[in-house]
C-alpha cells in the first residue's frame, strides 16, 4: 500500500491477537519522496497503536528501511530526515528491529 510512514509489527496466526503463536515480522517503509515533511507528532497514529497491538512501530517521517540478512538474522533499520522540503537534511536511524531464525518475532535492537 501506499501509506507515506513507516510500520514495524509482528504478525500473529490466524488473525491480530497477541495471544496466538507468532509467525512473522512486517516492515512497512515510508517514501522519501513523498510531498511534505512528515512530523513527529505521535498523536494522529494514537488510536491505530491502540487498536493494533501487534504494532510496535509507527513514524510518519520521510526516509526509507535498510536491512541487512545474514543466515543468523534479518535487521532493519528505519532511517528518516528531518524534512524533504529543502536540501540537507540530516539522516537519523530511529529505530532498529532484529528477527532472529528461527525466532520469527520482531526484537528492538
């Protein structure tokens, strides 16, 4: 989908529930073309934090995901600018997440 922010989460058997077994990771990259700055107001993605626990990550800046695959695990790193609306913006990871073989839940690293 075309959703202009970033998302981590952890995908559950047979539907969103916490409670069931996990069975893999979801990255979600925003777009570093995208029109607009983006903001770090947490305040819009509230109510679909709280209605999605399997959320652990949401951003709404521009930037993009790097992830780096060994046989030992996948890591991702959620790189963002400050704004797109001018030239020089600083780059930032803001956050990084591992999943472990084997494991296939997501871990903040």
């Amino acid at each position: 989908g075309d959703v202009h922010r970033h998302f981590a989460g952890t995908l559950h058997g047979r539907s969103n529930d916490p409670e069931r077994p996990v069975i893999g990771a979801e990255f979600v990259a925003t777009s570093i073309t995208s029109a607009g700055d983006g903001t770090d107001d947490p305040a819009p993605m509230a109510p679909v934090m709280q209605r999605n626990p399997n959320l652990a990550f949401t951003c709404d800046r521009r930037g993009y995901v790097m992830h780096e695959v060994s046989d030992a695990q996948w890591t991702s790193h959620f790189r963002v600018v400050s704004w797109v609306t001018r030239p020089d913006a600083p780059l930032e990871t803001r956050r990084t997440f591992v999943v472990e073989a084997g494991a296939p839940g997501l871990h903040s690293a």
